[in-house]
C-alpha cells in the first residue's frame, strides 16, 4: 500500500482519491488489512494521522474500522485497540477525531 500512496497519480489532498485507496484497501482486502503483524492497522492509523491535519471530516471516516476492534480475535483486538489509542495520544489532533477514537476506546 505504501507503494501506491507515492505514485505520482495519488494526491491525499484529493478525497476520493484517499477514499479510494485507503478505504478500499481496509473493506476489500481483509486478508492484508487484518495482517497478523498489524501493519494494516498501522496503514491506517497513518493515513488517519496525516489526513487530520487538512481534512478532519475524511480521517474521522477513515478511522471507523478501528473502531470495530472488539468483534476480532483478543490478538488483532489487542493491535487495532493499540493503533487506536496511538492515535488519541498525537499531538494536535481535531476534536472529529479525538471524539470517534475516545469512543471506540470506552
């Protein structure tokens, strides 16, 4: 995934692009996206990190997945649940995001 945030033809600035890419990645690829490394799950958690700061609205939505964390295995749980509060703890974050990642934490 990483490879095709840096092709010339992806602008994260562009939400349908973002959209595109990233949540296509998390709802058609449970296979990578629930990686047993966590990857996915940083994937993600990165690519909510960096949208916040140009577009609250479109990292709040990508952030939701994450939020399913209870409904897997204690092991993938354990790794959604740690990307989530990796999350809450960035510096500077919009109340959009803070407020969906607190609640998917309670």
């Amino acid at each position: 995934m990483l490879g095709l945030t840096a092709h010339p033809a992806f602008d994260a600035k562009t939400p349908n692009r973002l959209r595109a890419l990233v949540a296509n990645f998390v709802n058609s690829n449970p296979a990578r996206f629930h990686d047993p490394s966590g990857a996915g799950y940083r994937f993600l958690a990165d690519q909510v990190l960096a949208t916040d700061s140009f577009n609250p609205n479109v990292a709040a939505r990508l952030l939701e997945p994450l939020g399913q964390w209870a409904r897997y295995t204690p092991e993938l749980g354990a790794k959604m649940r740690a990307e989530l509060e990796r999350i809450t703890q960035s510096p500077g974050l919009s109340k959009n995001v803070i407020e969906l990642a607190s609640k998917a934490l309670a």
